[in-house]
C-alpha cells in the first residue's frame, strides 16, 4: 500500500456529475445541502447541447484558444473555425452553475471535485470539418490533448480561487475501452476507425493528468464502461479511479491491484434512478462485498475510498438525488463502523 494522502475523508460522499432539470440553483442547493463533506461541479445535460460533457469541456477549452470553437450537428459536435453562439452558451452556463454553487458554498473549506471528458472521449465524439472523427487525425488528437491540459490548469486556477479548498478533476472516459478496440465507426458506417495502442492512450491520458498536478489538483479518471483499462490509467499517474462498482465492471484482480497500489477508488454503489428507500445495507454492499472477497480486512484500505452514485442521475427526480446522497452518506458510516442497520455485520472479513 502507498503512502498517498488524500484530501477527502475515508469513505466520505460525493456526486458523479449529471443531475436533472435547468435550474442551477436549485441543483448547488441539493449538492452543498447533502453532500457537506465533499461538493462537486454539476451538470445539467436536460438544458440542451452546451450543458453535456462535451460542450462543457468544449466551452473550458474555448477559453484558452480562441480559434477552438465546437457547434451543434444533429449527430452531436463537430469543430468549428471559432467559439460561436454554442460555445457562448456553454461558457455562460459554466459560469453560471460556479456563481450558483459558490453562492451556496460560502463557509465551505472541503474539496470540490470537477468533471471533464477526458481526450479519447473527446476525440471520439468531435467531428472534423470532412465528417471524420478527431480520432482519424492522430496530429488532432495531440493537438486537443495538449489543449485540454491547459484548459485543465485554467480550470483548476478559477476553482481555487472561488473555493479555496482542494480541487479534484475527474476525467471522463467512458469511449475509452471502445476506441481501445477499435469499435469506433466512421463517417460512412462502413468501416472503424483503427485501435488506439494502449501505450498511445496511456500517454494522452498522462498529458492531462500531469497538468492537472501541476496545478495543485488531486486528479483520477472515471470510466462506466465494461472493461475498464485499470491498469492503463494507473501507470498514467491516476490518483483515483472512479468505476461502477455497483455492476460489477470490474473484475476483482484490477480492483485488488488498484486498493494494493495507494489509489483512491470512487466506488459507484447506488443507482443513478429509482424510486423508494434505500437501506444502509443496499448502500454499503458493494463495497463491503468487494473487500471481503478480497480478504482486505485492514480498514486502511478504506482510506481512499469514496462512495458515489452510478452514473446517469440527469435522469432521476430530485427526491431520487437527495435519497441516493443521503444513503451515499450513510454507506460511509457502515464502512467505517462495519455495522449495517445497528447490527454488527456477520463474521470476520474472510478471505
């Protein structure tokens, strides 16, 4: 086990990312009002294209390059020769969910973690001007890695400043394990782009994770999909990773490598949707599970562990997110006393 340190509490609580309905004020009011340990940056994809991850992290990168603009098609976004109406829109929406959440944040001195999809998501979800992707032009995919690091920077400058306390960048790469196999279609849906070499994504991924560093972040990647690349984004330098660990989409040998190496993990335990109750039991499951399977019975394994939704709460109700946050909350308390409902949890951690 490593000797990191890190700047949330053990089994503390926090959001993914997406949450439902417009309004930014009521969206940092539920989010500062649960989750008082361990805030994060909101998004609200339900007010359009702009507000999903792309077009947030499209409106960060516009900021440092003028030239670098992003519109709308109907299959998604596509470069620009400048920021635009759409990018205008992202920036001010930016904006305005900051202004929103330091307003309900103002005694406040925990971390504050941001999302940004990371550069392979990024490169496989712009077109270029010809209808390709980025991925097709491995000079653009530079080219966009390189700016998203410095975006990354300017990011993190502008979240210190506000919040004062650490900030955490969570770099979304749900494409990555598709564009690793080479699955991703091109413009005519005849063929596939070719895979990326691990190595290659390795290194993008490194570009951004040491800038992120560089400017005073904790920095981690979060990635939903099936066959999350563990390994790849540990050599990359992550200081967490963030899985869903809920539906198992990761097998037990990369998660005992992942708690062996001193990385933090943001462990999805509770659905983004749903309706009712949610039992201390449910809510610690998955982790309680995965530790004793793995006979880690030390609790100081449990240091960098967070607890977080699934992804996908822009779809929920706002009675959803404050039962989910709660019961976030309350799947700490669990692990850290190993009691469930008051009562001891049965037996010893076997191995």
């Amino acid at each position: 086990m490593s000797d990191q340190q890190f700047v949330w509490d053990p089994v503390t609580a926090t959001g993914i990312g997406s949450l439902p309905g417009t309004s930014s004020a009521e969206a940092a009011r539920v989010v500062a009002g649960e989750l008082t340990d361990f805030i994060h940056v909101f998004e609200l994809p339900a007010r359009g294209p702009g507000s999903d991850i792309i077009g947030r992290t499209a409106a960060l990168l516009s900021v440092v390059s003028v030239d670098l603009g992003l519109d709308t098609t109907p299959q998604g976004w596509r470069v620009a020769p400048g920021p635009g109406r759409a990018m205008a829109r992202a920036r001010s929406w930016v904006g305005e969910d900051l202004d929103a959440l330091e307003e309900q944040s103002l005694n406040y001195s925990g971390p504050i973690k941001t999302q940004i999809a990371g550069p392979w998501t990024l490169a496989a979800s712009i077109e270029m001007a010809t209808g390709e992707r980025i991925l097709k032009d491995f000079g653009a995919c530079r080219d966009i890695t390189q700016a998203l690091a410095e975006a990354v920077r300017v990011h993190i400058g502008d979240l210190h400043r506000r919040f004062g306390g650490p900030v955490v960048v969570q770099i979304d790469e749900p494409a990555l394990p598709t564009v690793l196999a080479g699955a991703i279609g091109t413009a005519s849906g005849l063929s596939s782009y070719r895979a990326v070499e691990s190595g290659t994504a390795g290194a993008g991924l490194r570009v951004v994770l040491d800038a992120a560093k560089g400017a005073g972040a904790n920095v981690g990647i979060h990635c939903c999909a099936k066959d999350v690349p563990v390994e790849m984004f540990v050599n990359a330098g992550a200081q967490f990773v963030s899985l869903d660990l809920l539906n198992g989409n990761c097998p037990d040998e990369q998660l005992g490598q992942l708690l062996e190496s001193g990385i933090g993990l943001f462990a999805g335990s509770v659905p983004a949707v749903g309706k009712g109750a949610i039992s201390n039991a449910e809510a610690s499951r998955p982790v309680r599970a995965a530790i004793h399977r793995l006979g880690m019975s030390d609790p100081a394994w449990l240091a960098g562990v967070v607890i977080t939704p699934t992804c996908g709460m822009a779809g929920a109700d706002w009675e959803w997110v404050r039962t989910v946050y709660e019961s976030c909350r309350a799947a700490g308390s669990v692990l850290r006393d190993d009691r469930v409902d008051g009562e001891e949890e049965g037996g010893e951690h076997g191995r």
